[in-house]
C-alpha cells in the first residue's frame, strides 16, 4: 500500500514493514499491509483511502515518465 509521512506511523505501530516484493529489493513508499487488516474488509477500505489519495496527488512526480509525456515526436514528411 502506498505510505507517506502522514500514514507511515500508522504501518509501523501494526508491526508492517516497508514492502518488499522480494528478498533484497525494498519497493520505496510502499508498505505491507498488516494481516489483521487485510482480514477486515470495513479497516482495509480505511487504509486503503488514504493509499489511493496519496497515489493520485497531482503534487507528486511521478516516476518513469521521463517528462515526455506533453512531447510531440516529430515525423519525416515522405515527399
């Protein structure tokens, strides 16, 4: 789930951890969701929330864009 300063006590305080969809590669602003929550539909629509919130903040860069997504590519006339 998608964490930042405002939840990431949330996450620590349940015992989460920062994601880690495999050994070695720590997947940065993200964070694991706790079982107990996973396991209670009405606190993981909660959390889930503030996760998507994060996750469409227009303030955020966002990654792998490269800043070419306004860019037009220009084309060869075939004259």
């Amino acid at each position: 789930m998608k964490a930042d300063d405002k939840n990431r006590p949330r996450f620590e305080q349940a015992g989460s951890h920062a994601f880690e969809p495999w050994e070695g590669h720590v997947m940065n602003g993200y964070w694991a969701v706790p079982a107990d929550v996973l396991e209670d539909p009405a606190e993981l629509a909660e959390w889930s929330q503030h996760a998507i919130q994060i996750a469409g903040n227009p303030g955020r860069k966002s990654r792998g864009s490269g800043g070419t997504k306004n860019k037009q590519v220009k084309r060869k006339s075939k004259r």
